[in-house]
C-alpha cells in the first residue's frame, strides 16, 4: 500500500508518467519526513534531528499516488554551493513538473520565518496549489494556538481554510492531509 519509491538528484531521472503527486517543502527541521511517516502509517521517510539531511527528492507510494519530500531550506549545515545546487532542484521540480496536485508547506506552528513567507509567496506566483500545514500544535495550549493563528494568516497573506494545525508526532489533524490526498 505504501513504499519507498527512490531518490532523486536530477529532474531528468523523475518518472514520465501522470501519476498524481502531492510535494512536502518547509524549512530544514520542520518535520517533513515525520510528517510522511504520519500519513503512511510507518517509518519509511528518514527523519533527523540534524538539519538538511534530505539533499534529494524523495518518492514515495501512497495508494495510487507519490508523496514527495524535498529538500528542506532555510539553516542546512552544508555549503553555499551545495545549498544553490540544491535551491535550483527544488526550483526545478516545482515549475517543471506536470504531475504536482499540491504543494503542502510545512511550517512550524510557533515560528514562521520570512523564508516561509517568501516561499509560500514564491509557490502562489508559480500558480501552485498550496495548503500550509502549521506543524508542533502539540507544544501549545489552544488558547495559543487560537491567539496565534489569526496572526499567521495575516503574515502569510492566506486564508483559514488553506491551512491545517497539525501535530505529526501525535498525529493530530493527520487525516485532514489525508482527506487531500487523491
């Protein structure tokens, strides 16, 4: 039902099919590859506690559709060139690739960065469509997350209904990424 499919590191070795495919990006640390791992029941995506470990896109089955987990961006311990190197695949996934129904943004729920904010803006004027899923809700009361989540749509200039509060590690509100995915 779900599988590890393979890595990437160049856009001319993705497959040529239409099969439909949903793209996790956020920043390095963010909790894509949990995240991943919450909507396929088991720890197939490598998750690290070290930034920027995921330096390839990554494919994955999920029923008759991909899950894709890019490379995080943001504070990655690698080199300038290896942080352009890894920018351009991204750039290129996202504006070449026929197949993207949905780019998830992750983002952690208690600190959006202007990176956030610049790339979600960047993934709407590419004409991507885009629901920002705001991760670690766990770690706040919900007084918190009511208080704070009006301000995070403001900042990000979206609407409540482009975005989820999710927890992957105690799987909160998983089911609604799910409900996405077709």
């Amino acid at each position: 039902m779900s599988s590890f499919i393979r890595s990437f590191s160049e856009i001319s070795q993705l497959p040529n099919d239409s099969i439909n495919e949903y793209c996790f990006i956020g920043r390095s640390n963010v909790g894509k590859s949990s995240i991943i791992n919450s909507i396929l029941k088991e720890n197939i995506a490598k998750s690290s506690s070290t930034p920027g470990k995921t330096k390839l896109i990554n494919f994955f089955q999920f029923k008759k559709i991909r899950l894709v987990d890019l490379p995080g961006y943001g504070f990655a311990n690698v080199s300038k060139s290896e942080q352009e190197k890894l920018a351009d695949l991204i750039f290129k996934y996202l504006t070449t690739r026929k197949n993207i129904q949905i780019v998830f943004l992750i983002c952690d729920f208690g600190v959006i960065t202007p990176q956030d904010k610049e790339t979600y803006d960047y993934l709407i004027q590419n004409g991507l469509n885009v629901i920002v899923l705001l991760n670690k809700i766990d770690r706040y009361s919900n007084n918190e997350i009511n208080s704070q989540l009006p301000k995070i749509i403001r900042y990000l200039n979206i609407i409540k209904e482009n975005t989820i509060s999710i927890s992957s590690k105690k799987n909160i509100n998983i089911n609604k990424i799910i409900g996405y995915l077709k």
